[in-house]
C-alpha cells in the first residue's frame, strides 16, 4: 500500500477532509478549501482502535486488511477494515454534508468471529487551530454530551452515539505532542479511559464505545465533527443532525451529488463502459477542490509536506484553467464563473497573474525572484494569465454566457490582453522571458509563446463581439507578429520544436533545445499553423525514441532528465499523467486511435484502487509519485476521455 495519497477526499466547498491510506483523517481543511489544514499529515492523524477482550490495535498497525473506495455518483466512501485475529470487521460510510460543515462517518461494527465478542471502539481527534498546535482548548460539554475544540473563530463540536442513540461511556483530554507526551490516545491502549475533562496547549481527545456483539452479529455507531465559527453555531447544526438522524444527511448529501453529476450524465452515459466511473470519479475530485468562493486548488493531499518545503493546497491559475476546462465542456457554469471572478479580483493593476494564490486570494508562496543578473524581472508565469483568458474563450464557446463574460471584459480581459500585447521583446516580436508552465526556468517558452498568441486572439474576438475595434486591431496585430516568429522554436538539428530561448543583453540568443512535451502541446494545441505538420511531427518522433515508454512502468516524463521527485536516476524522469495523456490527445487528432486508447489505459492502471491519480508514476514499480490527487492529472483524463468519445474537442485549429 502507498505511504503517500488520500485514496479518499470529502468536502462541499467549504469543509475538505482526506482520509490517508489507513482510512484516517489525515487533512482537515477549513473554512476554505485547502485553508487553514486544522490537521496535517507531517505530525497528525487522526485515528480509530479497537479493544477485544483485553488486546488492543489500532487501524493503522499493521494488522488490518483494508479496502479503501469511494462510491461513483457520491463523494460517499466505502472503506472495509478486516482484522481476523480479534475476530472485527469494519465498515466506513463517510461524507462530508452538502449543506452544513460536517464530516460524517457512519462506522458499522461485525463480530467475524464464531463466538461472542466484547468489542470497545476508540475514535480519537487532534487538531491544530493554532500554529503549530499551541494555544487550543479541547473541553468537554456535559449537557450536550460533545467535547469542543476550539481557538478563536474556530469550534470543532465532536459527537458520537451507538445504534440506539445512546452517546459514547468514556472519553479522555489531553494534551498532544508538547512536553515529552505523545498524545492522549495512549490511554485507549488498556480499554479504559480517564474521563479528564478539559485541557489546553497542544490537545487530543479520545470516546469509547463499547459494543458486545455474538457471532456474525454487527451494530453501527454515528459520528460527526462539526466545524463552525462558533460554540454556538456548531450547536445548532449538531441538533439538526440529532433530530434528522445521520441516514437522512447521507442520503441528502448523495442526492446532492448525483444531482450534480447530471449535468454531465448525458455525455458521461455515452462513453465507453469502462470509461464511465472513473469519469464522474474524475469530475468529483475536480469538484472537491473548487473553493465555494472561487479558488480551485491544485490538491488538498498534504502529505507532500513530510518530504517537500510547502504543499500543493494553492490555487495555480493555470492549473485552475485546465481543471474546469473538462466541466466547461460538460455544461457546468458555477464553477468556472467563479474562477473567473476569483482570477479578476486578484489580477494585478497591470494585467497580469501572480505565480500562485490562496483560496482566500491571498499571493501564495514563490521561489521567483525578482532579479535576474543584475536587472529586475517579474516573478511571474506568463502562461497563467493567458490561461485565464483562454480559457474564458472556451466557457463562452460552450455557454454563449455573453452577459457574463462582458461584465469581465474591461475588469479581465482588457488588461491581461493588453499586458500580453505590451510584454513583447522588440527584437524577437515573442513575449518577454517568464518563468516555464512547469516553474523552472526562465525564459521565453515555446508552451508559453503559443498560450499567449491564443489568448490575445480569444480577446480580439471578445473585442470585436463588445464593440471595441481599435483593441481587436492592436492585439491581432501582435499576435500576428508572434506567428510569424515562431519558427525560431524549430530546432533543425535535432528536428525537434525547442523547450525556448532566452533573450541576452547583447542581443544575442540562448537556446533551450531541450525536448520537452508542452512544447508539442502547445504547438498542437495553440500554434498548430504558426508551428506547422511537419515540426510536429518530427517532435513526435523524437518523443517516441526518446522519452515515451522509455521505462518498465510506461507513461513519459514532462521533459528530458527531469529530475523532480526522481526516483530512478538512470532514466528521463518519472512519467506523468498529465503529460502521457497529452500524448493520447495528440494521436486522437491524428487518427490513431489504438494508441490513444492505449495511454489512456496506461493512466487508469497506475491509480489507487479508489481511482485517485497522482502527479507522477515511479518509472520502476508503477507505484504514486508525489501529491495524490492531483487534480489537473483528473482533469486531463476527463478531456481526453471526450475527445476519444468526440465530444466536441478541445482543439484550436485543425
């Protein structure tokens, strides 16, 4: 089983829960989608025990078998946990409620033994409101029977009761890896708990519930953590759950989602068989990292930080495009606008996109830096911004949204248009050297040069259709001037189309000749008649030689001798999803169908048993590499299932 992952993410836009490869909460992220992480994967999780007649395990020791899944028209998980030495088996139906801030777990108890079994179930919580885990209260409230955890303007109300709607008989609080002590779940470990009833600091909670069972006989208990802004709040929401009962939010909770699915269930019913779950699968997990308030975050698998400096929990305004593109086809609407209003409200006074932001459209983290040599540069990615226009482009396309998409034309697609015009080298007629869509290198990209013709030629047309010429005019006039330079990307040595170049202050050119993939991507997608047939062609050759299915696993890696995350040093790099399926969608556009099929088979063999994709394959063992999931990997899959299907592609030009 894989150490890194969520093979299960919960959330309704507001409350996101990953449960890890043990069926635990790993990441608990509120009130925004992957913000604040009131858990974390480096240090904290949550976990479930069992005591039977006077032996103990916990879920996560190795001693279970598990079966970790999510239904397929319902961010419902169905999780089997099977330990046959005690003679339990467990089974998990967890949600988190579509209209209130819960997360909800129904845990069904079996004796599997052939005798009678005195069975005592621990759930334990531990959070961290404040940084780094100081400074909360976790306290029990003896008129409602719930312990609370709280810091400020947050309150976690923590609930459970058996089958006959009689509560938990033990709990414990206590404090949590501060001052030399583990954490207040040791004391589950002998079947009795302390009953201590308030603790500050860095604190941790344990309930107990006992449940005498016969041979095949079984019982469930509900549980439920509500997350609010205040003791109050949470209150009024856990007595809505006591008095509808935990069946009928689970049951309005699928609803909710089988409702959302609809929207696309008149093209998803057209698909190949075996396409189709993992299809609406893909479509939740993309859903699931769509902030209520516009944000779409790369992933909300933190586990990333246990080897890596940050997390992947940031909106990527160009991740963000590519996520929604798939449900742009499909008919969603919400979704996109809302990024699309998210992206105007953060975009600079000069038109142009940050590196990356938080949900709560704060700058996030960079490793840009503003000076290159010894003069100033913008940290930025140029191919974001154009993304965003871009992809405004395709939502108007499919949607005919006009009212919309003009009330964003002066606030959105003005200035990043004009920004694009205006951020041109004289010499070259290219954009202006940037950072590279994979955020490494700096200079004037292929990828980037053919994403910002595209988009300044969406917003001439945007222009044209809202009445202002004199914009439509300038920007093609750039955009024509970038076409004609384009065959500079052309390598005519290795007859491959080159990674870029970067402009020198001597006027000179240092060309990047690396072989990379969004290179032909971008080409294909953006600048197919600026690039032409043959260069594309010969690029592809070269990829097949070089970098596709150059491993035991298969796939291909971003570019040559990519070293992120390297596992096998011998080799070109770990392959991605993202950029086989580019692949795939290269030879969907040229007829070849088999081999289409093929990469798109590859990916749907190297995913969790729950379908979960991650960023990258280990080229050895086939095994996840890196943040799972990943939702541009989901998204990806999704439009490379439509354009095998012909749904309408997602192709600029023939």
């Amino acid at each position: 089983m894989s150490d890194i992952g969520r093979p299960v993410m919960l959330g309704n836009g507001s409350l996101t829960v990953g449960l890890g490869e043990y069926g635990l909460v790993h990441d608990f992220y509120y009130p925004y989608v992957g913000l604040d992480n009131l858990t974390n994967a480096r240090s904290v999780r949550h976990r479930i025990g069992v005591w039977v007649d006077g032996r103990f395990s916990w879920m996560d020791d190795g001693t279970w078998d598990l079966d970790l899944d999510f239904e397929a028209d319902a961010l419902v998980s169905k999780i089997r946990a099977t330990n046959k030495d005690l003679g339990v088996e467990l089974s998990f139906t967890d949600f988190v409620d579509s209209d209130f801030n819960a997360f909800c777990r129904r845990i069904d108890v079996k004796n599997i033994s052939d005798s009678y079994k005195d069975i005592r179930l621990f759930t334990h919580q531990v959070f961290q409101i404040s940084r780094a885990g100081r400074a909360d209260t976790a306290m029990f409230v003896p008129d409602e029977n719930y312990i609370l955890d709280y810091k400020g303007r947050c309150a976690l109300l923590i609930y459970g009761c058996h089958e006959d709607g009689s509560v938990y008989d033990q709990f414990a609080i206590g404090n949590y890896g501060i001052e030399g002590k583990d954490g207040t779940y040791r004391d589950a470990e002998d079947g009795e708990l302390s009953g201590n009833a308030v603790e500050h600091g860095g604190v941790d909670s344990v309930m107990r519930f006992p449940v005498g069972l016969s041979s095949g006989e079984k019982t469930h208990i509900d549980y439920w953590i509500v997350a609010a802004d205040s003791q109050f709040s949470a209150e009024k929401i856990h007595h809505q759950f006591i008095s509808e009962g935990i069946e009928r939010r689970l049951e309005t909770t699928r609803q909710y989602w089988q409702t959302w699915l609809a929207t696309a269930s008149g093209t998803v019913n057209t698909l190949d068989k075996k396409y189709r779950d993992m299809v609406k699968k893909s479509l939740m997990v993309i859903k699931v990292h769509c902030d209520k308030r516009g944000g779409v975050v790369a992933s909300c698998d933190s586990s990333i930080y246990n080897s890596g400096r940050d997390y992947y929990s940031y909106v990527w305004p160009r991740d963000a495009a590519y996520a929604v593109w798939p449900l742009i086809r499909l008919g969603y609407r919400d979704e996109p606008r809302k990024l699309f209003e998210f992206c105007r409200d953060i975009l600079t006074t000069d038109g142009y996109l940050m590196h990356k932001y938080q949900p709560d459209r704060a700058i996030g983290s960079t490793w840009h830096p503003l000076l290159h040599g010894n003069h100033k540069e913008l940290a930025i990615q140029e191919d974001e911004t154009a993304s965003i226009v871009y992809m405004l482009g395709e939502y108007y396309d499919y949607s005919r949204d006009k009212d919309f998409v003009f009330s964003l034309y002066s606030t959105l697609v003005q200035p990043a248009a004009n920004f694009m015009a205006e951020f041109v080298d004289d010499q070259t007629k290219l954009p202006h050297a940037s950072y590279d869509l994979w955020e490494e290198r700096f200079m004037t990209s292929s990828y980037t040069a053919a994403l910002v013709y595209q988009a300044l030629l969406v917003a001439a047309d945007f222009a044209e259709e809202f009445n202002y010429p004199d914009d439509a005019v300038r920007w093609r006039n750039v955009a024509a001037e970038m076409a004609e330079s384009a065959k500079i990307f052309f390598d005519p040595e290795r007859r491959i189309i080159r990674k870029g170049f970067l402009l020198q202050q001597d006027g000179s050119l240092e060309f990047d000749n690396r072989l990379d993939i969004s290179s032909l991507y971008g080409a294909m997608m953006y600048f197919p008649l600026s690039m032409g047939s043959e260069e594309i062609q010969s690029t592809v050759k070269v990829i097949e030689d070089t970098l596709l299915d150059k491993t035991p696993a298969g796939g291909t890696p971003r570019y040559e001798k990519d070293n992120y995350f390297t596992v096998d040093p011998t080799s070109q790099g770990n392959p991605w999803h993202v950029t086989t399926l580019w692949m795939a969608q290269y030879y969907i556009r040229n007829q070849q169908l088999d081999k289409a099929r093929h990469y798109v088979d590859w990916s749907l063999s190297h995913v969790l048993p729950s379908g979960m994709m991650s960023e990258q394959i280990n080229p050895i063992t086939g095994f996840v590499v890196s943040v799972t999931p990943l939702v541009w990997s989901h998204a990806e899959l999704v439009n490379t299932v439509l354009d095998l299907t012909k749904v309408k592609p997602h192709l600029v030009a023939p």
